[in-house]
C-alpha cells in the first residue's frame, strides 16, 4: 500500500489523501464523523474506480487520521473548507462526491457552495444537520448544561472510544445548516440508506429526499443495512449508484 500524500490547505493544514488518475469524471470520497480513509467503503471504491480506470480521491479531514490537527478542535466548517480545498487543489473537472454519514453533509454543502465543481452525488446514510437535529436535539438538560459550561460532553459510541462532543461543534454546526434553506443539486443524486440504521433514521433520508430540489433525484432503501453500509450487497450498490450517476451527468 503506498504511503499518503499530503495537501497544504491555504489554513495551514495538512491534509492526507490517496489519489489514482483515471478517466473523468472523478470520484471523492467523503468519510464520516470520526472515520478516516482507510474504512471498508473508501477502499472498496478506489479498488472498483480502478478497476474501471476511473479517477478516484480519498483524504482524511482535519483531526481525522492521518491529517493533522486534534479531532476535538475541529467543526463542521472546518471539515467542509477541508473538503472544498481538495476538491479545488488536486481535482480537474467536475466530480463525482460519494459522501457517507457527515460526509453526505460535506457533499451537500459542497453542491450549495461549488455547484458547478460537481458532476453528480452519491450520499451513503447521509446525516445533513446531525449536531442540531440528532445531538443536541437528543441532550438531556444535564449535558446541555454541561455542554455550556464545561465545553464539551461524551457521548456513547458502538465504534470504539465515546466521541467528545464540544460547544462549538453545536454552535458552528448551525452555520452550516443545509435543510432550513434552499437546497439545489442541479447534477444526477442518489441516496443510499438502510432500514436498520441505528444512526441515522430512515425519516433524515425522507427528508432530505423531501426538502432538496434538483431534475434528478432518487432514494433507495435497503431492508435490513445498518449505518456501516459496507457488506457485499451494499458495497455493490454503492458502484452501481456511482455508475447510474456517472452516466446520466450530461443528460441533466
């Protein structure tokens, strides 16, 4: 396996990424809270991207991996300016965003912002707004008042050590809101969610499905999927979607 490269953002941080030259349009790679580039998802697709010679991104955010900076200090503003300045330093052309979970947000902040960069979107359990709508929606007013005056609060999580959640996580989460405002994908859309998600609740997908606008929009459910998403079948559909999008792109 070759060793990351790394990308100087204009903020000054470093940010790790795998990147494999093919055919365009290309495909970025979002990861999820917490998560880096190295999960099932992200390396399954750069292994089908290359097998079809295709273009293929995967980096890890700030705080996240390999990159630098400390998880607990970062936002979702920061991740999304992550995000964009890989997309508009080491891409050429519109791309093709495959989000999971937070990173189905980074892409949909992607598509409000750069619009034009994108030429389709695949979320995986895309979780848009989770700081207001799951976490801070879900605090009891003990860890509101925690949040407040301590600064941050731990929460449980099935993938290892409790995730440290900060007060301006919440705070600046709110900036970046995407299913209070307008919301256009002028490109192919195809969005991923399983019924036995247990993180994000098949009523988000319906939502998001519900609130954005856009010529070309599908939701597809899959009995029985958890939030990783990730075996065989699901992995499968994942491609599938990201062909379904590379080949309606200029039809829209």
């Amino acid at each position: 396996m070759p060793e990351a490269e790394f990308f100087e953002t204009d903020t000054g941080r470093r940010l790790a990424y795998h990147r494999t030259g093919g055919a365009e349009p290309g495909v970025i790679f979002l990861g999820g809270f917490k998560s880096d580039m190295e999960g099932t998802k992200a390396l399954w697709l750069e292994g089908w991207a290359r097998a079809r010679g295709r273009a293929f991104l995967r980096f890890d955010y700030s705080g996240h991996g390999q990159s630098s900076g400390e998880f607990t200090e970062g936002c979702i503003g920061d991740w999304f300016q992550d995000a964009r300045a890989i997309l508009e330093g080491l891409t050429t052309g519109p791309q093709i965003l495959v989000g999971s979970s937070m990173g189905g947000w980074i892409a949909l902040l992607l598509a409000r912002a750069r619009p034009a960069g994108v030429a389709g979107l695949v979320s995986i359990a895309a979780a848009p707004d989770f700081t207001e709508d799951s976490m801070w929606a879900g605090f009891d007013a003990a860890q509101r008042a925690a949040l407040m005056t301590k600064g941050q609060v731990a929460l449980p999580s099935e993938y290892g050590e409790p995730y440290i959640i900060t007060r301006r996580l919440i705070e600046e989460g709110r900036e970046n809101l995407v299913l209070r405002a307008p919301l256009d994908l002028p490109f192919p859309a195809r969005f991923l969610q399983g019924t036995a998600d247990r993180d994000v609740d098949i009523s988000v997908a319906l939502r998001l499905l519900e609130h954005a606008t856009g010529p070309d929009m599908r939701l597809t459910l899959v009995k029985g999927a958890d939030h990783r998403f990730s075996d065989p079948d699901c992995l499968g559909l994942i491609g599938a979607a990201v062909d379904e999008v590379s080949a309606r792109a200029g039809d829209v």
